[in-house]
C-alpha cells in the first residue's frame, strides 16, 4: 500500500499544486490529509476544493481549521494569525466553510500499522517539538507509525525499546529523506508543511510511506514561491505572511 501524506497547506495553491504534480494520482493508494487546510495563504477555496476532489481516505482538522470556519476563537492565536483566520473565514464560501468545519479530531486510525493526527495523540493541538514531546506522543500512539502536523517542521523520531533517536531533514539539502521501517520499533514522523514551512528551507514538504517496502520518504518540492507571495499581498493579508515562505520560516 502506497500513501501520500500532506499536512498544513494553509491556503497555499502554488505549493499544494507543485506538490500534486511531483505526486500524481496514480502514485499513490491512499491519501492523509493531517490539517489546516487554510489559514495564511491567499487561496483557501482553491485548496479546499482541490483537496476534496482528491477524496482523501482520511482527513482531519487542524487548529486553524477549527478558527477560520468559527469552531472556535481565536484566543490562542498571535495577532498575524487572528488576522489571518478572519480574513479567511470571510473568504471561505458557505460550502467550503461548512465543509473544513466538519472536519474530524484526530487522532485516527488509518489502518493496524498507520495513524494520524495533527498535533499528537494525546492532545490535536499540542506542539510537538522536542523528545520529551516526542517519547509523551508515542507513549500514547495506537499504532507503530504516527504521522503528525502543527509545527510545520519535518522530523522523523524512532522509538528502539528504551532508546529514541531523531533524524532532522537538512535544509536545502536532498530533496529526499528515506526512514526504513523496521518491525518492533515506532515511528513519529512530522511530513513538515506545504505552505509554510519553518525549518529555513523554503521548498514545500510532504511525505510518502510504501508499506510494501517499508519505506518513509520526507519529500521537498521547489515551487512559485513568487506567485504565492504575489497571491498574499493582493488579497491584502499582513506582508509578513508572504515574506516569510520566502525564508522557510
């Protein structure tokens, strides 16, 4: 069973559909959606569509799903996001609105190997940032192999009995990151962001898992970074939102 897995598009078109076209439909079985469709970037009708057009087998919400369609406020946000989550729930059209409201919690079983959530079994909006985190999210895993969102950064941690290790993505480094899963050992792995990724490397991220072959893969993909920034500062949302997918941070 081939997946693909993507995770905080936030309303990023240009990087959604690079990350599409490396990624076609006949690659994969199954499609993880693991939140935050929207939020931030300029076209959230556009990826909510093209998202629920791919007719994913499994999607969950993440938190700015949750303010942008009114689930609930945002007093947890930073004055840029607020902003942004207004600006964007004025956007959403009645249908889309309803329909990235519906959105399930997470965590959800995909099947007896694979899960997913948007910020860690035990809490959908809980950062998971460090090992501490890590080794609290895996202890409260279902399954072998997690895939997580929310920080917008990929990571991948392996849990061997008592012993964790971490293998961190190089910024600007092989488009490709490989993690071979080995049976008895557990996997949290973070795909990173498509449309806005934090780790200083502005390519947009995305993971694959072959169950065949036991093989994870953190994906990078190079897309109009200019088109999206363009998008951002035309719709009128805060120019630091635009400056920043130039950073990758």
């Amino acid at each position: 069973m081939r997946f693909l897995i993507l995770s905080d598009i936030h309303g990023n078109i240009d990087a959604l559909d690079a990350v599409l076209a490396r990624s076609p439909r006949d690659s994969y079985d199954r499609l993880l959606v693991l939140g935050d469709l929207v939020g931030y970037g300029a076209n959230p009708n556009e990826v909510v569509d093209r998202i629920f057009d791919l007719t994913p087998d499994v999607m969950i919400r993440g938190n700015h799903d949750k303010v942008a369609t009114g689930v609930e406020g945002a007093d947890s946000f930073n004055r840029i996001a607020a902003e942004a989550a207004r600006w964007t729930q004025k956007a959403l059209t009645p249908e889309n609105r309803e329909r990235v409201a519906a959105l399930p919690a997470g965590p959800k079983n995909v099947d007896r190997d694979v899960e997913v959530c948007h910020g860690s079994p035990f809490d959908e909006d809980a950062y998971v940032f460090d090992e501490e985190g890590a080794e609290r999210a895996l202890e409260s895993a279902h399954r072998p192999i997690c895939f997580f969102g929310h920080t917008h950064v990929p990571v991948a941690y392996i849990q061997k009995g008592a012993d964790l290790s971490v293998l961190h993505p190089q910024p600007g480094g092989p488009e490709t990151t490989v993690v071979n899963v080995v049976k008895k050992h557990r996997y949290l792995i973070n795909p990173g962001s498509i449309g806005q990724p934090r780790d200083t490397d502005p390519r947009a991220a995305y993971a694959t898992y072959d169950s065949r072959k036991q093989r994870i893969e953190v994906r990078r993909v190079p897309y109009r970074i200019d088109l999206a920034q363009q998008r951002i500062t035309e719709a009128g949302l805060p120019e630091s939102l635009a400056f920043r997918l130039g950073l990758g941070r």
